[in-house]
C-alpha cells in the first residue's frame, strides 16, 4: 500500500497518512485523501503511507495516537488531521490549502 | 464492561497473585503488593503524589524486583520525569541504559490537530505496545491518560478505547498502574475509575493548621483483604513511605536485663536495677522540674556503656543540650565525638507528625540506636495537629516500633500547672511501661522538685517521694524528710534536719551531765563510807584499849591487896578478892 506518487525531490505539500494494517478506515481515508489531493493540489504533493503494524517505531516522532492520522510536514508548521478524511471541507481547512489557481 | 464479577469462592481468588510495589509500608497494608497482571487506579488531587507513586513502582520494580517496568506519560516529558525521580534518589536514565525500564512521552496538542471522520487509538495502542515489547515490560504506568480528554474531541470514542486499553492490559498479564487527578464529586475527572474496577488507591493531602499531612487509602481492592484506614504516607528522599499502625501487632519479645537510668538514687527506687532494657518510659512534670536532665542522665550513662544513643529534641539545639548539660556535670559532646550520641532537633512546626515521625524511623534505622530520647512529646501537639487522637497514634507508634527494636525509650511530657499532675494531654500514660512523675513543691517561700515512680511495670518499684536535686555533679536523689510535720523538702528539710541534729545533741549533753553527777554523787557517797569506816575503827580501837586498862587496874589491885596484906603480915593469904 505505501506508495510514492511522483519521488521527485520536494513538493510543496508532504503528506504522511499513518495507518494500522489495511482496514477499512485506513482504506476509506486513503481514498478521500487522494481525491482532494488530486483536486486541489495537483502535481504539488506527495503521499507517505506509514503502515504502525509494520513501523511501530515511527508513531513516537509524530505523536501518533489515533488512527488514521494524516500529518501535513510541509508547509510547515506541522498539521494533523485524525479521521477517515470524509468531510472534505474540513480536510481542507486542516491541510490549510488554498486552490490552486 | 470490564468489571467481570467474581466469585469470591473461584480459583482466581485463592491464587490472586500480588506484585510487591517495595513502597515502604504500603505492601503491609495490601498484604503483598498491588495485583499482578490487573490495572490499579491510583487518583487524588493535583500535587499528591500520584506520578511519584507510579514512578517508584516502577523504579522499584526494575530495580529491587528484577521486573522491567514502562513509563507512558501524558503530562510530563522524560527529563522532568527523570528529575522528579531522582528526588527521590532514583535514576531513571540509568535504569533506561540498562534496558529496564524505557519511558515514553505521548504528547497532544489540540491546536495542531483537526478531526474529520471516525478514527480509534490505534496508534496509541502500538505505542504503548511497542514500549512493552521492547524490554519485555511486565510493569507499566500510564499518567495520566485522562490528559486525552483534553486533546480529543470525541469524548465516547474515548471512554471506549480507554476502557478497551485497559481490557488490553489486562490481558497482556502486565500489573499496570494508571493515575487519575480528582474530579468534583467523581474519584476521576472524566470518571475512569468506572473501568478500572480491581484496585483502586486514593491519595490525598489535606492542610490543618498551615501543616499538610499526606493520606492514602486502599478504596477497593478486589479479590483481596486490604487495611482499610487512612494512613499516613510522606513522600521524602528515599521514595514513598506509608505507615500503617494497625499492622503492628504487640508481638514484641521482651527483655528481662535492666539498665541504669544513670541516676543512683533512681535505680535504687526501681529495685535497686533500674529500668527495663526496651521499655518505654515516661516522665512528666511542669516546666523546669528537670525532665531533659533526667534523660540526659540515662544517656550519658548508656553511653559510657559503649551503646548508641538518639536524642530527638523538640524544643533545644544540640548546643544549647550540651551547654545545659555540661552545666550539671554531664559532658555529652564526647559522646558525639565519638559517635555515639546523635542530637536530632527539630521545631516541631517544621512538618507534619507523619514527616516527624519517618524522620524518626530513618533515623532509627541509620543509627540502631539502644536508648531513644523524645523531648518532649508535648511539643507535637503545639505543632501541627491539634488533634490529640493524631498524637497518641504517632507517639503509639514509636513505642510500637522501639519495642519491636527492642530500644528503650524515654519520653518527656510536659504537664501546664492546671492540668491534673496525674494525666498527660497525649493519653499516653497507659502505653508506657515506667513513670516518673516530677513535681514542684512549693513551702516557706521556696520551690523544690520531688520526684515519685508512679508505676513501673514488672517491678517492685519505691513507693517513696525523693527529693530531687541538680547539683554541678548532676542529678541527686535524696531521701524526702517524712515527719510529724509532713513531707519537708528543701531548706525546709535541711532545717529540720539541722534542728534534729541540735536535739540529739542537747539529750546527748545533758545524759552526760547527769552521769557525771551522779558519778559524783557516788564518789562521794563513797568517801563518806570511807570516812565512817575509819571512825568505826578508831572507835574499836578506843573501846580495846579501854577493855586492856580496865583488865590491867583490876590485876594491878590484886597485887596492891597482896601487897597490903604482906605489909601488914596478916597471915596467910586469903582467898583474894574477898572481903578486902
């Protein structure tokens, strides 16, 4: 599931979607995720999938408790937004993104 | 729900196994520790000691206990954590060194976070089991996951995952210990002692008189007999410690050696032996009546014997002791050179009785002292609590514990001038085994102190008054002038004493006088015999010699009639003295 979309150097918006195991939730906020990406910030982001089942080590660095938790590492400051991601106005709010235009 | 009913007859109840906490005291009043494999609450106001509670459990447990302890906080970070545990002389980052315990810092921050959808704590879940896995964890403490509440916004969600985290501990068999600050009216503030039902510990500081005394209770603790009274706890530099007093029983050996109470006068009223060595010994009197000398005494005489000696004073510096002492002719500093007097003086103002008392315990321990000195135990009262009750207790408690070291304890009271002589405000007469009882008497213009042995277990002690006198050798008893005209002390003693001495010699002068005389007397009743003698016999002499004369006329006139008679030639002789 953890996959890189465009590796390239930096993008303006680093995201790390945090998950335990494939579950539903974790599928469902993956699926939200990439259709707001893909609308307002094409070509302008990169998605880390961080699977804790696999990774336990990784949920001290962002203070990961709930699950799924997205984290916006840049544009810093650092945002978290916990939740399948289904309302997307509030995504949009959390990520503090601005269409692009 | 979590709380599973138990039968009180199961398996699991007659094998419920305990996990030693090694917090001094509090394992007694658990009857071995808190339960192993189960979560326990510990909750209380802020400050009470919560986080040190769950920090020494753990410290002890990786260190004394050989169990590998993790430390979840959600308050304070690592650092201060380690900080706060070497207060008490724990060493968090060295226990973390060596792979016995390892702390985690779980940090929310509701500014950062926006909630959009369903989500659980999954994440909070690996954490804590990633933190277990890594050493092998078979202890844990989470302080306090309550701080969720104030990061999350989905409170239901919330209840449920913590009570599923707990259920999870449960069955992970880790003893887990999870603080909870008070809530109004609720042990907890979002309530959480709802799902953790198998012990629950209920810290507590309350402030009476300016003082705080710390209490822990044991509100429940299931499948386990528990000591169900408050106890006293203090949080000092070697960790926590509890005192329960119940848990002491009156099971003490006992000794039937005496020592000197370093007063001869006094051992003599006590059988001649003086006290009982590990009993406990009371002596009361108003001020200045010489209570501090009397147990200055029996330890200067301890340790000329070479043993140990503790001196709490509640009221005197060491110096001004060992100034005052040195006044009545006992050098008590070459005991301390030498170490084998320690002068502990606090105000009792500075703590709590609990804190006096631990203060006392520590130092029992450090020094294993053989005679005890508390001077005086009045002063507690004044400090602190006013609660009699509290001061009886403690003061029970410290014989209780000298009796169990078998040390000699010796208490001074101070009784005020209107309180019955016979009574202490501490309703400890009856705990102690030897009474003194120290007393002013005033008379013709003087006070003077007398001294009575009101009880004395186990002997056949004086019934007597003794004068008491502090002389620049120290203390002297001496023996109360009992006579017609009562008890006399003082110069009234002495007076009577002096007017006796002059009465015994005025009857001794005046037999004297009338031996003489009546020598005299005889001397010349016998020069008279004398005298008389020697008139009967001059007058026997007379009386012979007239006798001799009157024989020698008559012969003498015999003759001159013969020789008339040849004279005148008258014939023969006649028969003489016939017809002449």
């Amino acid at each position: 599931m953890a996959k890189k979309r465009e590796a390239n150097s930096t993008f303006e918006y680093e995201l790390r979607l945090y998950v335990a195991g494939q579950t539903p939730r974790s599928l469902q906020a993956f699926a939200n995720l990439t259709k707001i990406c893909e609308e307002f910030l094409t070509g302008r982001y990169r998605i880390e999938i961080i699977d804790l089942q696999e990774k336990p080590q990784l949920a001290k660095g962002d203070q990961i408790l709930a699950i799924p938790t997205l984290v916006r590492a840049l544009p810093e400051p650092i945002r978290k937004i916990i939740g399948d991601l289904s309302n997307k106005e509030k995504v949009l709010v959390g990520l503090d993104i601005r269409s692009a235009r | 729900m979590v709380k599973s009913k138990i039968n009180p007859h199961s398996q699991e109840e007659r094998v419920l196994r305990k996990c030693p906490t090694g917090i001094a005291g509090f394992d007694e009043i658990t009857l071995g520790g808190l339960p192993r494999g189960r979560p326990t609450l510990i909750c209380g106001g802020a400050g009470c000691g919560k986080t040190l509670f769950g920090i020494e459990f753990l410290a002890r447990g990786a260190r004394d206990f050989g169990e590998t302890g993790a430390c979840i906080s959600f308050e304070e970070t690592a650092a201060d954590l380690a900080q706060d545990a070497s207060s008490l002389g724990f060493d968090l980052n060295a226990l973390e060194r060596s792979k016995k315990l390892v702390v985690d810092y779980i940090h929310i921050d509701k500014s950062e976070i926006a909630e959009t959808g369903e989500y659980d704590l999954e994440g909070l879940f690996i954490r804590i089991g990633s933190a277990i896995d890594s050493i092998g964890a078979t202890r844990i403490l989470l302080d306090t996951p309550e701080a969720l509440f104030g990061g999350l916004n989905d409170e239901g969600l919330l209840r449920s995952e913590l009570r599923r985290l707990f259920r999870w501990l449960k069955d992970k068999g880790v003893t887990a210990v999870i603080t909870g600050e008070q809530g109004e009216g609720k042990l907890t503030r979002h309530g959480i002692e709802e799902y953790i039902s198998d012990c629950v510990v209920l810290l507590d500081h309350r402030l009476q008189n300016g003082i705080v005394t710390r209490r822990l209770r044991v509100l429940k603790y299931r499948g386990s007999m528990h000591g169900t009274n408050e106890y006293p706890f203090l949080i000092e530099r070697k960790g926590i410690s509890v005192l329960p007093v119940t848990s002491l029983g009156l099971a003490h050996k006992i000794s039937d050696k005496r020592i000197s109470s370093g007063v001869a006068g006094l051992d003599e009223m006590l059988e001649g032996k003086g006290f009982y060595r590990g009993s406990s010994i009371l002596a009361t009197g108003t001020a200045g009546t010489g209570k501090t000398s009397l147990a200055a005494h029996l330890v200067n005489a301890a340790c000329a014997r070479g043993e140990k000696c503790l001196f709490f004073s509640f009221e005197e510096s060491p110096d001004q002791i060992l100034r005052n002492m040195r006044s009545i002719g006992i050098d008590l500093a070459r005991w301390i050179k030498k170490g084998l007097l320690h002068i502990h003086s606090r105000r009792p103002t500075a703590h709590g009785l609990e804190l006096h008392l631990v203060e006392m315990h520590n130092l029992l321990e450090e020094n294993k002292p053989s005679v005890v000195v508390v001077d005086p135990l009045t002063s507690l009262t004044s400090g602190g609590s006013q609660n009699v009750n509290d001061v009886t207790n403690m003061v029970l408690r410290i014989i209780d514990r000298l009796k169990q070291l078998g040390t000699t304890g010796f208490f001074t009271a101070l009784t005020s001038g209107g309180d019955a002589l016979e009574a202490t405000e501490q309703n400890v007469s009856s705990l102690v085994d030897t009474w003194l009882l120290l007393r002013d008497v005033e008379s013709d213009g003087e006070r003077n102190r007398v001294l009575y042995v009101l009880k004395s277990r186990g002997m056949a002690h004086s019934n007597q008054v003794r004068e008491f006198l502090m002389t620049g050798r120290g203390v002297e008893l001496r023996e109360a002038y009992l006579g017609p005209a009562g008890v006399l002390t003082g110069s009234a003693r002495v007076a009577q004493e002096a007017r006796e001495r002059e009465e015994e010699l005025k009857l001794k002068q005046l037999s004297e006088d009338r031996q003489i005389a009546l020598s005299r007397t005889l001397r010349a009743a016998e020069a008279q015999m004398a005298a008389l003698e020697a008139d009967r016999a001059a007058a026997q002499r007379e009386l012979e010699a007239i006798m001799l004369e009157r024989k020698n006329r008559s012969n003498s006139i015999i003759e001159q009639r013969a020789e008339m008679a040849r004279s005148r030639k008258v014939g023969s002789p006649k028969p003489a003295g016939t017809g002449a």
